[in-house]
C-alpha cells in the first residue's frame, strides 16, 4: 500500500486550472508536512509540522509531482518514526514564486554561510527556503477563519468588500477567503484590511500557504465552494 496524497483528482485539477498563469521565472512552492495535530496520538512527533518534502513546480506539472509523493506506507519517517497516513498534508502557494529573486538571495545566503564554521546546513534546504519566501507577485491575500459559520462570515464580509473577488476554500479546519486584489473593488481598497479583521474568527496575517484542493488533510479533502 503506498501513501495517499491525491483524493479527487478532478477537484485538483480544477485548483490547478484556476492558480495564476505562470511568467517564465515564476513557479509554485509546493510542502508536504506532517501534522501531529491531526493525531491521535500528539506525542508520536516531535513537532506539529515537520516536512517529509519540498519542491517547486510550474503548475501543468504540478499533478504528476504530487503523483510522485505517493510512495509506500512506512517510507515517511522521522528519524526512525514511521509517519502514518493520517498526519499528512500538502500545500502550495498560490502567489508565485520568482526563480531569479530566490537565487539572488540563496548566493548571499551561501555567502554568509561558507564563510563560517559548517553548522551542519543543507544547501538543497536553503534554496527551497529562499524560494518560498521569494513571492514575485501578490495577487491574493489569505484571511484563515476558524471556529465560525462561512454563512454568517459571507454575510458580514459583503458588508466591506465585493464577494466576487473572493474565492472560499474550505479546510479541516476551518475555510479560507482567498481575495484577489485584481478584482477588488477601488471603494474597499483603503478599508478592507481594517474592517476584516475585526471580524469574529478572522486571522488575516497572510501565511501564503494553502491546502491543496483535492488533496488530503489530516483525513479531509479540501474544496473550493460557492457563496453566491
């Protein structure tokens, strides 16, 4: 038996048709992390996220690359913990990931870090780190909701924004409104940020990382949903 990572592959590649059209320097930074949140058992894992796999990908490659992380039960581990089915859960950003402003940042990471004593860095880690905080455009904010209604959100959102620059990604835990700034409407531009997060359960501090649509979260398959 291998791992499942790919739940409805429809759902996903409806996701992936629906992430930005990428330009020839940007790509997509996709995490595949263990969640010891989604456990049972709490102490199994030394920590809540721990990343069995990272990567960038252009987005029409984006559906054989998480193809490529089912591999066999057992061969996700954590020193010699075998990480079991139901911690995992995959990511991806969906503001793109510019190649050129990562590499530029990785040479003077390398710079600073050969000039010291070796402390035991992973140059592959660096780069993938310098690569998922390298965003080359911010089309979409994040504002995470836990703990309330998307019903009684929508209706108090529609108070301070336009709905249809919104899209609402529903999760384990909650759901995401993924507001694109293309289709903000110019009247909520200076207030939108201001009067959101005074709403009950919003956390607007814009990780960038989502769940993948169509994929498995800790025993969940996140969706995209309607709100018209």
């Amino acid at each position: 038996m291998n791992y499942r990572i790919i739940v409805n592959e429809q759902a996903l590649l409806d996701f992936i048709d629906w992430l930005p059209d990428l330009q020839p320097s940007e790509k997509i930074y996709v995490s595949l992390l263990a969640r010891n949140k989604y456990l049972e058992d709490k102490t199994l894992l030394k920590s809540d996220k721990v990343s069995l796999k990272r990567f960038s990908t252009k987005k029409e490659y984006l559906l054989d690359k998480l193809k490529q992380l089912e591999i066999p039960l057992g061969c996700y581990k954590q020193g010699d913990v075998e990480v079991p089915q139901t911690a995992l859960s995959v990511y991806c950003t969906i503001n793109p990931r510019c190649m050129e402003k990562a590499t530029k940042q990785a040479l003077i990471k390398f710079a600073n870090v050969i000039t010291a004593p070796y402390n035991g860095y992973d140059p592959n880690a660096l780069v993938l780190s310098e690569i998922q905080q390298a965003c080359s455009r911010r089309l979409y904010y994040d504002i995470d909701f836990d703990g309330v209604s998307v019903e009684d959100t929508v209706y108090k959102l529609k108070e301070f924004i336009n709905l249809d620059c919104l899209t609402i990604l529903k999760t384990r835990g909650g759901f995401h409104c993924l507001l694109e700034f293309a289709k903000l409407d110019k009247r909520y531009e200076k207030s939108w940020y201001k009067n959101i997060s005074k709403i009950e359960g919003a956390d607007i501090s814009n990780v960038d990382l989502q769940p993948i649509v169509g994929c498995y979260q800790g025993g969940f398959s996140p969706e995209i949903i309607s709100i018209t």
